[in-house]
C-alpha cells in the first residue's frame, strides 16, 4: 500500500511521500523507517483522465496476474491432483506451500523498498515472477509442484504490492485514501470469481500445464507495464537494520509453520498427526523471541507495546470477525456446491453475479468513503453479510444455485464495502504516530487477512466435519430396516439393479448402500446449514457490538457536551 502513505503524506507535507503498499493480499502500506528527512520534492501534478485510465488497467491487470495464480491451484486441487498422481491430502501441500512464505514477505519487503527505491523494487519483482511463473511450464509432479508453489509464493508477495501502487498513482492525493483505497481494495476480492469462471475450461484444455500458461502469459503482460508506466519517485535511505533481518526471519518462521498448520491440520486431522504440535510449538516460541527481542530495542521493526494497546486490540478483534465471516463465501458455499454434486455450467451465472456484486460493492464504497460515514457503511455491511448468510442456511438437497443468487450477491457486497473503511481508519491511526508505526499496523493486517483467512476455513472446515459427524449420528439412528419406510426406501433405490443382480440378499446390500449414501449427503447438507447460521451470527454479534458501541460514544458525547474551543 505504498501509495497510501504517499498520499498521506503529501496531504500533510506537500511533498512526494514516503510510498505504501498492502499486505498479504495487500501487502504493505508504506516505507517505515526513522530515516533521515529528504530534501522537499515538487508535488506531482494531477494526471490527465485518459492516463489515469491506463493506470486503473495496469492496476487491476497485476491484482489478476497475482490473484489467479494464488487461487488457480487451490480452486482446482481435486482436478489437478490427478495431473500430478498425488492424493487429495497431498495436493493440500500446493496451498500450504504457496501460504508458508507469502504470509510473511511484505513485512520485509516495506523496508526493501524503502531503502533500495521503489522502481528498482518493481522492475525486480515483475522480472522475479516472470521467471517463476515459467517454471510452472516444467512441473511434471507433485515434488515439483510444490517447490515451484513455494517459490511462486515468494515471488508473488510483491504483485499486489504494485497493483495498490498503480491504482493509487490514478488518483490525486485527496482521493487515494477514498477512492482509489477502495478500488484497490475490491480489485482484491474479484481474482477468486474470476478463477472459478476460467478454470474449467483450462483444466479440460491442459490441466495443471494450462493454468499457469495462462498465468505466465498475465506476467508477460504485466512485465512491460512496469517498465513503461512510471511511478512516483520517492526519497529512500538506509533504514533496515541488522537486527532487523533477525525479528524477520523468526517472524517468517512463525507464520509460516501457522499457515501450515492452520492449511494442513483439517486434512491430517488435528489431533492425529504430532508434526503439527510441533510446529505450532515453533510458531509460538518464534514469535515469543520477537516480542522480547523487539521490547528491548530502541528502533523496534515492530512496536509490540502499541499493537498490545486497547485501540489496536479493538481493531485487530474487527478485522479477524470480518475475515471470519467472509469466508461464508470462499470457504462455506463454495465447498457446499461440490457437495451436492453441482458441475460447472450450474454455477457459472452464480460466480458472474458474486463478481458483479462485488464490483458494485467497491464502487459504492469508493462513493461513501468518508472518515463521518465509516461506522454507517460498517452497519450496512455486516447487514448484507448476516442476512445473505441466514438465507444460506436454509440450503436442502435440492438447493440450486438460482436460490442463492441474492444471498451470495448481499455477502459478496458487503464483503467490498467493510475493508476499505476499517483499512483507512486503521491507516491514518497509524500515521499519527508517525511513520516508524505503519509496520506495525502491516503485521496486524497481514496477521488478520491472510492468516485470519486461514484461520477462517480452518474453522469452518473443522466445524462443518464435526456436525457432519454429529447429524450422521443421528440420522443412522433411524435408519433400520425394521421401518417399513426405509425398508421401502431401500427397495426402491435397489430396484435399479434388480436386473442385472439375482442374489436378493447382495440387492438389499446395495440399496442399503446407496441409502447410506444419500444419508451422508443429507448430514453434510445440515452441516452446512449449520455453518452458515454460524458466519450469520457472528456477523449479528458484530453488529450488535457496533451498536452498542455507536451508543456509548454518542451518549458520552451528550453527557461531556462538545469539547472547548481552544483560544486563539
């Protein structure tokens, strides 16, 4: 998000600020460090509209080139496993080897191109992940594949980076933290639609090859838009210190081996499996020796005392409930039609919608925002979300996608307008206490968006197993054959087979069987149900929470009456 603080900083100084970036899936937010003032630097004027234009496109082209290769794999790891003769729990290792780097890189890559400049910074990156995505062009197994994923995971870190950058240079200083914040923020969510729509059609072109021709061919594009669309230049220093690369690196170790729990424990199972008590253990002792490190530093890279305040805790429980229920729709739903047997052609008008509505989303926001209307977009997003994810939960077996069409437009909706307000308040909080914090407010970001999404569908996956488990129960309870109904059950779902099977006893077995199956689906199906009534009422108890706290302030507000003014 380097031009966030660009922006921020122009409005207060009037000079070329120091940049911002985004995290995780946005990656960073700007250059930190107590560096030495630079000389005062001209403004930059105001872009023509027809440039501004070129930007938005290059924009959103990068936030495509870096989302769909981050999701063409984990939107496709049943159709791909066969490709690369691996079994689904193994195939689970393309996502978690792609997540163990990128959680962590954007934190050192504010302090990379703080120092070393951002041009040099963006030409290196696009050149990086030309070359990695070419390498997805030779994998030809499992092994392979998940060492090209966890290079491309590195080499991808910086791309959303440059698209934040490029969406924001459209903008003039007073619209990046509005608008342009906005935009960039929904050009974020619409790479998981856009994956699903494509997908198909490459996978039954080329399989595993296929996919990421498509996106080495985006990185193509991508590469000459670097070099031939500038963007503005900011003073750097040398600001990265040698303790420094120490916290970071137990950092990456940390929230590494918790993307590789959080992505890999539903499938090995948590209790099952004691490699992942280990590496939880690593996590938590790793980032327990950056804490105490960075306490006892006068120039800390991350200030742990002002993350450990009330404000910042506040902020970081909204943006993890936030994230929580946003994965209804990445995690929950999507899921919920491959259970249900639901082939591609029955969805694709679904994901078209959840892409429009997710547009329009953004574009609304980028209306609305302003630091007065924050806390009422807030309200109409976590309405969306409750009321799409309760009409979710009514889900039967005969579901179809038709009766989800408003549910998953309303989440996908109130999913754009929620971040981008939260994300400039939490900004411009930062920024008020100077420049050395907006790393600190990066780890949180990135602590809640791309481990709080793993948190999130390692929860609702968790959660959807047990019920299933728990509805299996009791259905097989009234499952006996004793029932004249379900011995009439069975005979009918064994009558298809009477003609090519004499033994009655082998019949009987076999609509026994398909019984069972039937009754499986149901439990997933009540699962499912139960999770989204779960994510619907998380989201009412965050919104009752608003409130209440919306209510607390205007009363003390009415009981203090308004502050003095100062005298002149």
């Amino acid at each position: 998000m380097s031009a966030v603080a660009t922006a921020a900083a122009t409005d207060n100084r009037g000079v070329a600020p120091l940049e911002t970036d985004e995290a995780s899936d946005l990656e960073e937010i700007a250059p930190v460090a107590p560096a030495p003032v630079p000389a005062p630097v001209p403004a930059p004027a105001d872009k023509s509209l027809a440039l501004s234009a070129v930007y938005v496109v290059g924009s959103v082209l990068l936030f495509l080139t870096q989302g769909l290769g981050m999701n063409l794999a984990l939107a496709n790891l049943t159709q791909v496993q066969g490709s690369l003769s691996a079994t689904s729990v193994e195939a689970g290792w393309l996502s978690a080897a792609y997540m163990a780097p990128n959680v962590s890189l954007s934190i050192a890559l504010v302090k990379i191109r703080a120092q070393y400049g951002l041009r040099r910074f963006a030409e290196i990156s696009i050149v990086g992940f030309v070359i990695v995505s070419l390498m997805n062009v030779f994998v030809s197994d499992l092994h392979s594949a998940v060492v090209v994923r966890f290079i491309s995971g590195i080499a991808a870190a910086p791309m959303s980076t440059l698209g934040f950058l490029y969406m924001l240079e459209a903008f003039p200083p007073a619209r990046k933290l509005t608008a342009g914040l906005a935009l960039a923020l929904t050009c974020t969510t619409i790479s998981a639609p856009i994956t699903r729509l494509i997908s198909p059609t490459l996978i039954e072109y080329g399989q595993w090859h296929a996919l990421y021709t498509l996106e080495m061919a985006l990185a193509l594009i991508a590469l000459p838009i670097i070099y031939l669309l500038p963007l503005t230049p900011v003073p750097h220093a040398k600001v990265i210190q040698r303790m420094d690369i120490l916290s970071y690196l137990l950092v990456a170790i940390a929230f590494g081996c918790l993307a590789i729990v959080l992505t890999m424990g539903r499938l090995y199972w948590w209790l099952e499996a004691p490699w992942l008590g280990v590496l939880l253990v690593v996590s938590i002792a790793t980032l327990t020796t950056v804490v105490l490190i960075e306490l006892h530093r006068q120039v800390p890279l991350i200030d742990v005392r002002w993350i450990a305040s009330k404000e910042i805790i506040h902020f970081t429980a909204v943006l993890l409930i936030f994230r929580l229920v946003a994965s209804e729709q990445s995690t929950i739903a999507t899921n919920f039609y491959q259970q249900i047997g639901l082939q591609f052609e029955q969805v694709a008008t679904l994901y078209w919608i959840i892409l429009a509505a997710a547009i329009a989303g953004g574009l609304l926001c980028a209306v609305l925002m302003n630091p007065q209307h924050a806390e009422r977009v807030h309200i109409l997003a976590l309405g969306l979300l409750a009321t799409g994810a309760y009409l979710d939960s009514q889900a039967t077996s005969l579901t179809r996608p038709e009766q989800m069409y408003m549910s998953q437009a309303m989440i996908a909706s109130g999913t754009a307008l929620f971040l981008p307000p939260a994300m400039a308040r939490g900004f411009k909080a930062a920024l008020m206490k100077g420049p050395s914090y907006i790393l600190s407010f990066i780890v949180i970001f990135l602590f809640t968006q791309s481990i709080g999404s793993l948190i999130g569908s390692a929860a609702f996956g968790t959660f959807i197993t047990i019920r299933e488990k728990f509805h299996s129960n009791i259905l097989a309870e009234q499952i006996v054959l004793s029932n004249p109904l379900v011995a009439q059950r069975v005979n009918q779902l064994s009558a298809a087979y009477s003609k090519v099977m004499g033994d009655k006893a082998l019949l009987n077995g076999e609509g026994t069987l398909l019984l069972s199956q039937q009754v499986t689906r149901e439990a997933y199906i009540l699962a499912y149900n139960d999770a989204f009534l779960l994510a619907s009422a998380i989201a009412l108890f965050a919104l009752a929470g608003l409130l209440l706290h919306m209510s607390c302030n205007w009363l003390t507000q009415r009981l203090t009456g308004p502050a003095p003014i100062p005298a002149a």
